[in-house]
C-alpha cells in the first residue's frame, strides 16, 4: 500500500463507528421536516415574506466545549476527521432545532493546492487561537507592493479520487458521498491589505497614498479572479445553491441557481453565490467605501449568480451604495447597526441578515429572556422585510452547551409566534 493509500485508508474499527454517524444522519436526513426547510430557504432567497428563518452557526471553539476532540473514538487520523464532523451534524441534528437542512450527501474535502500571495500575514494573538489579534505590517514601504504575487492553484486529482474512494467504501452506502471543494467565495481585498500593511497605517494611506492603495487592492481583486478561474478549469468549484452556508448567514437553496447548463462536474461561479465584505471599513464614510471597496467587490461579485454583502461591518448607512451591486440579494445585519435605519434602507429589495450578538452566548450569567427581548426587537423593526436570523462568530457558550439549545428554541418561538400574529 502506498502512503498516499495508507493515509486514506480507514480500519475495520473506525469504518464500524463511521456508519453508525452515518445512519443516524441518515435516519434524520429523510425527515419531511427536512423538505419543509427546503421550501421555506427557496421562498425566503426569492424574496418572498414569510416566516423569518434561523440559523444557530457553532464555530470551532465552541464545538470543543460542547465535546473534546480527545474524546472521538475513531483509531486513524482520516477517520477521526470525519467522526468531528459527522458527530457535529447529528448534534446538531438532536439538539438545535433550528431551519438547517441535513441531507443524505456526506462531503468531503478537495485537495487544493496554493501558492499563496508571495507574503505572509504576521499576526500577534492576546490569548490563544481565538482572541484579538494584532497585525505587523509586512508591506512596510510603497515599493513593497511588488511583493505581492498573484497565487497560483492545483487541485491533486489523484488524493481527492483517492479521499472519495475511502469514504464510499465505509459508509458510501449510507449517504453520498461528494467533494465539496472552494464553495465559499469570500472577498475581502481591503481586510486583506489591512493584515498585511496594519490598520492604523492603511487607513492613514487612504488619504496619504490613495493610488498606492487601489494598486495593491487591483493586484489582490487580480489574484482572487485568477484564482477562481483556476479552480474552475481544474474542476476545483462546489456548487453551494443548496444546504450550504452561503455568504455570511444563510442557505443557498434557490431556484435562480444553478444556471442553464450546469455541470456538477465543472461548476462555474455563474452558478454559486459570491460574498464580499469590507470590514475594516466598519468607520469609515460611505464615500470612501464606495471609492476603494466597491470597485473591487463589483469585479468580483459580477463573476456570481447571485451576491451577498457584509459581515461584521455596520451597514445601516450603507445600503444606498451597494445597491450598485446588480445580483445582490443579501445584506448582513451585524450587531452594531441601527436596525431601523438599516430596515428602512433595505425594504424588501434585499434579505435583511440580522446578526444576534454571539456575546448573548458568551455571557457570565445566561439569560433567556434577554435573548428573547433582542430577536423581538428586530421583529418589531423590521416589519415589512424579508429577515432571517443567524447566530454566528460563536466563540464559547460558557462550558454549557445548553445555551446555544435554549438560544435557538427561543428563537424559533419568536419568530413563529410573530408570523402567526402578523401573517
């Protein structure tokens, strides 16, 4: 056996552990709960109002309080990898009641190869993987932009052919097995440049070396299209138009996409969604966001079927400018904005995001009703839009996983008592 066999390879020990997920997955994967998502996710991306839809999005610090790594079962590292994931989603599946939807397709990961951009971010974390972090600039002078180098991709055919075998032979039964390669097109050119020049001195240039800023944010724009024109040649795209998170909140099942002449063998970015963000730009004017951000996004979201904006940014003041955006459909609602505004600006011409603040999580004390308070909030506010609700950048829940259950059960009365009153 070769050792690019023996790395893949999955024990008569682990396959028995791997199909037991597998099953139960699959036992709630063929639910008719899970059709009545789907409907719902196709009306509400076509903007059609409804019920506002949720989603409870756990992020891998949070996964490691709610079970420790060390505590899987599975013998070979492959395995182990998929034991994570397959025991997250039925998790999920047993204990958050909210609208993702779980199908009978396992996927698993393309092996892509990257150059990179020729440098590399210095960042300086306070506290562990997960706390604020510092950037040292690495573009220190103008003439550093040269450094930046357009990344070159490689899709390994022959690992991912091999990735694929493995799975089906354990549990390809079960579910269907797929690759699931870049499906997440985020563009963040100017968070980027922020990493790599450090935010104090990039907001500074924006004034001081206006030119050098849009030469270093058209090489990037550059480097991310070349990119996904490489993945797509090479068969490296994953359609993301079902129970994918698309942007930053959300499922992507829509009847818009994928385009005529679809090809799950070679998707094309026509037929995904695309995300850009600027969330370095969460203080700075309109005005200026539009000169040496949008530029850039609309370069990059014009390759997608449909567009999602924003992350963390507020955007409340925003709106007016990306509606220059032609395929956009979706804005994210970050904690930080002024719901009112923000729902006033969108109508139902958009999806308004909104974006709970994960800190109601997070607390020292947790508090339910608190939680309840803020969804209703937003449901007062923004009466006449098409809103969904996604709690996501959960860091921690305390040690009490209970949380996040409590958290999204208390949601989903909300918004369903809310529908019912307000049809």
């Amino acid at each position: 056996m070769t050792d690019s066999n023996s790395r893949y390879a999955i024990s008569v020990h682990d396959r028995a552990l791997l199909r037991e997920l597998a099953n139960e997955l699959a036992d709630h994967a063929i639910r008719p709960e899970q059709a009545e998502k789907e409907r719902q996710w196709r009306r509400h991306n076509a903007l059609r109002r409804g019920r506002p839809l949720v989603i409870c999005d756990i992020e891998p610090p949070m996964w490691r309080e709610i079970f420790d790594i060390h505590g899987l079962k599975c013998e070979g590292e492959w395995a182990r990898r998929h034991e994570d994931d397959l025991r997250q989603q039925v998790y999920h599946c047993r204990n958050i009641n909210d609208d993702w939807v779980f199908r009978r397709i396992y996927h698993y990961p393309t092996a892509i190869g990257n150059t990179g951009w020729g440098i590399e971010t210095h960042e300086i974390r306070a506290q562990g993987s997960g706390g604020a972090a510092h950037f040292e600039p690495v573009l220190r002078e103008l003439r550093d932009v040269e450094k930046i180098m357009a990344p070159r991709m490689n899709v390994d055919q022959d690992a991912n052919r091999l990735r694929e075998q493995s799975l089906k032979e354990a549990f390809g039964d079960i579910l269907e097995i797929r690759p699931r390669g870049y499906f997440v097109p985020w563009f963040a050119p100017i968070d980027l440049l922020a990493q790599w020049r450090g935010i104090e001195n990039l907001l500074m240039d924006l004034v001081d070396n206006a030119e050098w800023v849009h030469e270093c944010l058209g090489r990037i724009t550059a480097g991310h299209l070349g990119m996904l024109e490489q993945l797509e040649a090479q068969g490296g795209l994953s359609g993301n138009h079902d129970a994918h998170f698309v942007g930053s909140g959300g499922q992507g099942y829509v009847d818009e996409l994928p385009k005529a002449g679809f090809d799950p063998q070679r998707v094309r970015p026509i037929d995904m969604w695309g995300q850009a963000t600027a969330q370095i730009f969460a203080e700075v004017s309109p005005d200026m966001h539009a000169s040496f951000s949008l530029p850039y996004d609309r370069q990059w979201l014009e390759r997608f079927g449909l567009a999602c904006y924003g992350c963390c940014e507020p955007l409340h003041d925003k709106v007016g400018i990306l509606r220059s955006i032609p395929n956009l459909r979706r804005i994210s609602m970050s904690p930080w904005v002024d719901v009112a505004k923000g729902a006033a600006a969108i109508g139902a011409d958009y999806i308004f995001s909104s974006k709970p603040n994960p800190a109601i999580l997070a607390s020292e004390r947790w508090d339910p009703e608190h939680a309840r308070a803020s969804i209703r909030h937003v449901l007062e506010k923004t009466r006449g839009c098409v809103v969904e609700f996604i709690m996501k950048d959960t860091q921690t829940c305390r040690n009490e996983p209970h949380r996040v259950s409590e958290w999204t059960s208390a949601a989903m009365e909300e918004v369903l008592r809310w529908s019912e009153r307000n049809g």
